[in-house]
C-alpha cells in the first residue's frame, strides 16, 4: 500500500549539466553552478528533492528513500515517468522545477506550493521561449507530454490547456527565461532585480571565464546590493522543462 506523503516532492531536471554546457557552448561548469545554488534554496522548503537525470537513453529519477532507472530518450516520456514515479511512491503535490534558469526566488516557490493545495490544482510558469520552468499539480494529470513539447514555442500553453480541459484550476506563475546562450546570461546580469545569490553565480561564472570570455566579467554589477532572489523546469533540459 502507498502511503500519502505530505511532504510535497520537487523533481529537479538536471539533465547532464556538462553536456548541456557544451552542446549550449556555455562555461562547462555554469549548469552545474546554476542547480547547486536552486538546491541550496530548496533546502529552505519542507519538501522532498528528487534529481531527474539523463545519459543517452537512460534516465534517473533519485529522491529520498527512493529512485528509478528508465530506458527513455523522448523528453515527453521522460516528464511523464518523473510525474508518475513521484505519484505513485505517494506523493500528493508534485512539483517540476528545469535546471537551466537563475531568476527563480523565494516568493515563486512559495506561490507555486501554495497553490497546490487540495482538489485538482496545478501551477505554470512559463518561458519566454515558450517552453516551461516549472510545474506543478495535485494529482497524476491525463496530460499527452509528448504533444506537450513537440512545439516548443507553446509548451507552456499546450499544456495549460490541456490540463484545463481535463478540470484542473491552473495558477499561472510570472514568466522566467532560461539559460541557452552566453546571450542569455548577459541579459540575467542586465535585468533590474537582482539578489546576492545571483550575484554570486555570475561572479562564479566570471572567474570561469575570464581568460576565455574577459566581457563577462565587465558585465557583473559590482555596485549594487541587491535582495529577495535565492537562485533558479524550464522545462527539463529543453523542457519545453529543459
């Protein structure tokens, strides 16, 4: 018998940072910076973190007192095992979080968890490419994740809607980009709010790069304290949740 777990469970999509760095052309270790510090902020929260991996065709899902190993190379079926697997071990909020952004803080996971809160529930929030970072839901959702990220340019909304129809009340989250370029990272450093947290990844990312990339280090904001960021599932590693 499954046992009902109140502990919500947060499946982080790692994806394999190294690789994904690569294939991106980012500094090898950014990624990795990237999710230690979204794992440092989830250690703030009573909930239960599972790591979602993959290499090739096989794919992980590690959490606390459990894990699961898959042969699976479709992005769509390997969202829906994570979902499923987190379901089934007893969880009654599950949330998907991707790897690949820095602008995620305190107030969006709490608004995210909150919003899981009884009935058929679930949380969006999109990307500015149109996929997703981050999902959550209150039961198993009936959900086609393979028509969900064929089109990445409307994940997001494609699965909003797909979850509307199936009688789940959506809460949409504000917007939050991913990183997929060193473009990408210039424009985090040149958004308005900041926090230390993030300042810390762009300085780490900076001492990376400075023999190779020396105008990143021009672009980090040594001037300004800043305040209420904890760090950053687009979708996994593309997700439509990268």
């Amino acid at each position: 018998m499954v046992t009902c777990l109140d502990r919500p469970a947060v499946v982080l999509f790692r994806g394999n940072p190294r690789r994904d760095a690569q294939q991106k052309r980012l500094p090898r270790k950014l990624l990795s910076i990237v999710q230690r510090a979204l794992l440092k902020t989830l250690a703030a929260f009573a909930v239960d973190v599972f790591l979602a991996e993959n290499d090739e065709r096989i794919f992980s899902v590690i959490g606390p007192r459990r894990a699961a190993t898959w042969t699976i190379d479709s992005l769509g079926g390997r969202i829906g095992v994570a979902v499923r697997f987190c379901f089934d071990s007893g969880y009654r909020r599950v949330l998907l979080l991707a790897g690949d952004i820095v602008a995620l803080d305190h107030a969006d996971l709490v608004r995210a968890l909150d919003s899981l809160c009884g009935g058929d529930h679930a949380a969006i929030g999109g990307s500015g490419d149109g996929g997703f970072y981050i999902a959550g839901f209150t039961r198993a959702p009936a959900v086609d994740w393979e028509r969900v990220v064929a089109d990445r340019s409307r994940a997001a909304e494609e699965l909003i809607q797909q979850l509307e129809r199936e009688g789940f009340a959506v809460a949409r989250l504000r917007r939050i980009d991913d990183i997929d370029s060193i473009a990408d990272v210039r424009r985090a450093v040149r958004m308005l709010t900041f926090s230390r947290t993030l300042l810390r990844v762009i300085a780490r990312l900076a001492s990376l790069s400075s023999t190779k990339r020396p105008h990143l280090r021009r672009c980090v904001p040594v001037r300004r304290a800043f305040e209420g960021f904890s760090t950053s599932l687009r979708a996994p590693p593309s997700l439509a949740l990268r």
